[in-house]
C-alpha cells in the first residue's frame, strides 16, 4: 500500500519485473480482507504514512496479527520516521528507505519470502 501514485506504479513494474505478482490497495480495510482470505500472499509493501490516516506500522500490525508469518516491508520517504519506526518494529519487518532502488526491493523481499 502506498499513498503515493508515482511509487506504487514503480513498486507494481519492479516487482513484476521480479517476477511476483502484485495485488493493489489503497484501502487498509480491503487490504486486509483480502491478505485474511488469501493465504497465497507471503510479504506485504506498506507505506509508513497512508493517506488512510492510519500509520503504515499500525497496518503492519494488523497484518501480522491476521497472519504471523507474513513477510512486511515498510517503506518511507521520511527518513526520521524510518529511524524511529526501527526501533519498535515487529519480528521479521523490514524498513526500505524512499526513492528506493529495484535491486534494493529485491533484496528486501528475499529475505521476507
């Protein structure tokens, strides 16, 4: 999930590029609808600000509480937020740093799934 249109369309071709198939939301309620009813999802992308007014760790969260095993990747251009979020981040969640590259996505995503 990212608020930001310009990257979630980078994240969609990157992670194509990569091979891996990609659902999209913009809706943190439908997004976890769909992660509950589709146990073929193995890593999440949130960004750390939605637009939803829910933080992206929050989301996070959530997510692993539906499914523990879930891979998570939080990503944001506030590199401040990034260090804070760091420090209080769930087993197994990753935190990529905006503008990212694909080479750093890919890296990320091995290590979660």
């Amino acid at each position: 999930m990212d608020d930001d249109q310009m990257m979630l369309d980078f994240a969609v071709r990157a992670l194509t590029s990569l091979g891996y198939a990609c659902l999209v939301s913009q809706d943190t309620d439908e997004a976890l609808r769909v992660l509950d009813a589709d146990p073929s999802i193995r890593a999440v992308i949130i960004d750390m600000r939605l637009g939803t007014g829910q933080s992206g760790m929050h989301m996070a969260q959530q997510a692993l509480g539906i499914r523990p095993e879930l891979g998570v990747l939080l990503t944001s251009g506030d590199h401040g937020a990034l260090k804070v979020a760091r420090q209080h981040l769930p087993h197994g969640v990753r935190v990529l740093p905006k503008p990212y590259r694909l080479r750093d996505l890919a890296a990320h995503l091995s290590h979660l799934i």
